[in-house]
C-alpha cells in the first residue's frame, strides 16, 4: 500500500449557483467572501475548491472578471489549495464565454459536465458535442485537468468515447454528482451501480445534493472514493439548522474520514493522486 491509499481528497464548494442570502445569509457570493472562506477552509484541512461566481446582483455568473478576482485573492497567499473552476455557472452561454477563464487563469482543475440534461425540469443544461470537444482540448493545451462531471449513466460512457477519440486523456477523474433534479437520485444504489461503470486505473468523487449528503458521503468513503461538500450542495448542517460557513462541513467530514482510519489529503497529495503537473 503506498502512502496515498489511505488519503481522501475532501473538495470543498463554497458558493455554487443557487444558493443565495435569502436561503441562507451565510454563503459567500463575491470573490473576497469567496477567497476568505475557500482560505478557511483550506486552513481546516480542504484539499480542493470548487469555485462558482456571481454577478454584483448576486446572481449565478461566469463573468471572467469575478473569477480573475477570486483566484488572485487565493494566489496571492500562502494557500495552496488545489483550484478547481466551474465551467457551467450560467445556462445559455456560448462556449467561449464558458471556457475564457479555464484558457487564461489557468487552474489545476476546471469541471467538465459530460453530457446534457434537463435543469430542475424547467431549463436545458447544455453540453453539447461541439462544446464538450472544444472544452476537451483546450484543457489538455492548457494542462488543466478535466473533472468529468456526471449526472447520469450515460454520461460515463461519453466520457469513455471522447477518451477514445483523444478529447479526454487517461488516467481520468470522474465526480458523481447525485441529486440534482433531472439527474440520477442520491441513493446509495445508484452510486454502486454508476461506480461499476467506470474504468480502470480512473480515480473518483461523489456527493449527494441536499438530504443525500451524508448517505452518499458515507457511502463514497466505504466504497473508496473521494468526497465533495460545501454551500452549493447542501445548506443545511443538521435537519432545519443552517451551516453558518463551509468550515463546519470540512471539520465535520475530517472527523468521519478519520473514524474510517483514513486521512484527508493535502493539496499536494490530492495533486499527486490526480497525477496534476
């Protein structure tokens, strides 16, 4: 067994794209809030943000400039958190618009949400083809790893057709995320069945959106995966108690990770796990 067998990566997502001060005033929405609570959590033990940004409304956004802001905020520090950069923050962007900061800020990571689907059962959440091989590419130009990010079963096997194609390249990283309206539920079943698809020599993460938190948390550690949590998932600590800041959820997992005898990884271990240069 090598030193980083027993290592979970626990990525923390802060913001995401729905929550807001009305759901609960503690989420943070613009880039100091966001680079104060990422470094926090980083100081907790977090070994990767997952970064979404808002406009000056508060609302969901990709505005180029709101990420420029939040990632020198965290670069200008002694943080060395693995970066993470959401590439689906706002529905009916071109794809420019959606990769402009992946391009250019160049992060560890940036998410890559392998296929389409229908958004809350009211919008389309689009990944087109096209925009999937566009994105596929510029990552590897760029040397930013793609977190292949899935919903749904069928999104594994586009996964493995564009690795096949030489869109994606091996060894990948694939984050189960279950829950979400319009994808798969966050039942314990369905992740084992979702793991039993992916390939070899991959590594993975999952979470579960709201009430399937902690079941899919649980489920992920015993099953040999890495977790993701934070305000985009989930709000709620405990049943009708909000988490007053994204800490509380990274202290909470450190604590269940080492019950399991396992350890939370550091940044440059989650590095070295997810082979990032």
């Amino acid at each position: 067994m090598s030193n980083l067998d027993n290592k979970v990566i626990l990525t923390v997502a802060p913001t995401g794209a729905w929550p807001t001060k009305k759901e609960t005033p503690y989420v943070p929405l613009q880039p100091r809030e966001i680079a104060d609570e990422i470094y926090a959590c980083w100081k907790a033990g977090a070994s990767i943000a997952h970064i979404h940004v808002r406009d000056d409304e508060d609302k969901s956004s990709m505005s180029f400039e709101k990420f420029e802001e939040t990632v020198r905020y965290i670069r200008e520090t002694d943080c060395d958190i693995v970066i993470n950069l959401t590439t689906s923050g706002q529905l009916g962007l071109d794809d420019e618009a959606r990769m402009k900061h992946v391009i250019e800020l160049k992060p560890d990571i940036a998410s890559y949400d392998c296929g389409s689907m229908n958004w809350m059962h009211s919008s389309v959440f689009e990944n087109s083809p096209r925009f999937l091989e566009k994105l596929g590419l510029a990552m590897q130009e760029n040397n930013v790893k793609p977190e292949i990010e899935i919903f749904d079963a069928g999104m594994i096997y586009n996964a493995l057709y564009y690795l096949k194609k030489g869109i994606l390249k091996a060894p990948l990283h694939f984050q189960f995320v279950l829950g979400a309206a319009g994808g798969m539920d966050a039942t314990v079943e369905n992740l084992v069945f979702l793991k039993s698809l992916l390939p070899e020599n991959c590594t993975w993460g999952a979470l579960g959106i709201g009430k399937g938190h902690l079941p899919i948390m649980y489920a992920a550690l015993a099953l040999g995966g890495h977790v993701r949590v934070g305000m985009e998932d989930n709000v709620f600590y405990s049943k009708g108690v909000l988490a007053k800041s994204n800490v509380e959820f990274v202290e909470r997992t450190k604590r269940i990770v080492k019950e399991l005898n396992k350890e939370i990884a550091s940044p440059d271990e989650a590095r070295q796990i997810l082979g990032l240069k």
